[in-house]
C-alpha cells in the first residue's frame, strides 16, 4: 500500500488556483448571471454559475467542496433573481456533489469528457428545479424540454469556452 506523501494533489490530479480566482470567478458568474437576462430581454441560454460549480468540483476531484460550491452559487443566484430561494441551491448541490464524484473516479482532464457532463449536468440541474418547484413548492412550473436543451447546449459552449481559460489560472508545481 502506497503512504499518501507530499505529492498527494498532483498524484491525484488535484489542481490548485490562487485565492484571487476562487473568489472572483463565482463572483463573476453570479453577476453576470443575474445582469444578462435583462440585456437579452429575459432569458440566457448559458448557465454561469453552473459552470463555475462543474469546473471547480471536477478540477478539485472533492465531492464535499463541489456540494458547498454548488449550495453556495445556487442560494446566491436565488438571491439575485426572481426565483424562489434555494430552488437553485438544492438543483447546484445535486450537480457539484455529482460532478465532485465524478472527477475522483475518471479522468476528468479530457475537453470531451468534461464537455459531456457539463451538458448532462446542465440537463439534469433543469431537471431537479423544475421537480422542485413542482413537488416541494407545488407551483405549476413547465417542463420545456427544448428551452432546456438549448440551454444545456449554450451552458456547454459557455464551459468550452471558460474551462481554458480557468485551466490557464490554475498553479503549477
């Protein structure tokens, strides 16, 4: 049996960014996110803070920091918008918690990969509001299966587009 030493993070492939960029990526995302949907006349088609919450859960490979990344975009981004408070909380805890999983099992390094579950992710985080708002707060809210794969589609180019940019910000040994 191998003794976890020094190297335990790279062994694993456990990455690691300044502070500066783990506080002003979700902060960027969040307002964003909240800022967008009034320039585009109500609705975006990406999903930041989701993207944020996929990146960081699969760079760290931690389940435990994907849930609270998640937990704490989704109850921000409930704050900044319309929506009922912690409908996203609960759909981003699920996604960071799975994604977080994910990443400690498979290798997660391949644009492929991530972009697939970025996209199943994005697919099942509009699942689990909509479930939410259906069964837990019992308001009629529509499945619009469409609306949500488009959404799916944009929030994976938004990754294709920001998972390099974050992997440039990463430390290297």
């Amino acid at each position: 049996m191998r003794v976890l030493g020094e190297n335990y993070h790279r062994d694993l492939g456990i990455r690691s960014y300044p502070l500066l960029v783990y506080a002003m990526a979700p902060l960027a995302a969040l307002v964003l996110q909240a800022w967008l949907p009034r320039l585009l006349h109500g609705y975006t088609w990406f999903d930041l803070p989701l993207v944020i919450t996929i990146y960081f859960a699969l760079a760290r490979r931690d389940p435990i920091q994907g849930t609270m990344m998640g937990a704490g975009m989704g109850i921000f981004e409930d704050a900044l918008t319309h929506h009922a408070i912690g409908a996203n909380g609960i759909a981003k805890t699920v996604v960071g918690f799975l994604a977080g999983s994910v990443g400690v099992r498979i290798d997660v390094d391949n644009f492929v990969i991530r972009m697939m579950l970025t996209f199943l992710l994005s697919l099942l985080s509009g699942a689990i509001y909509v479930l939410i708002y259906r069964v837990l707060l019992g308001i009629d809210q529509d499945w619009r299966g469409l609306d949500e794969l488009m959404k799916a589609v944009g929030t994976s180019v938004a990754a294709m587009i920001l998972f390099p940019l974050l992997d440039w910000t990463q430390i290297r040994d």
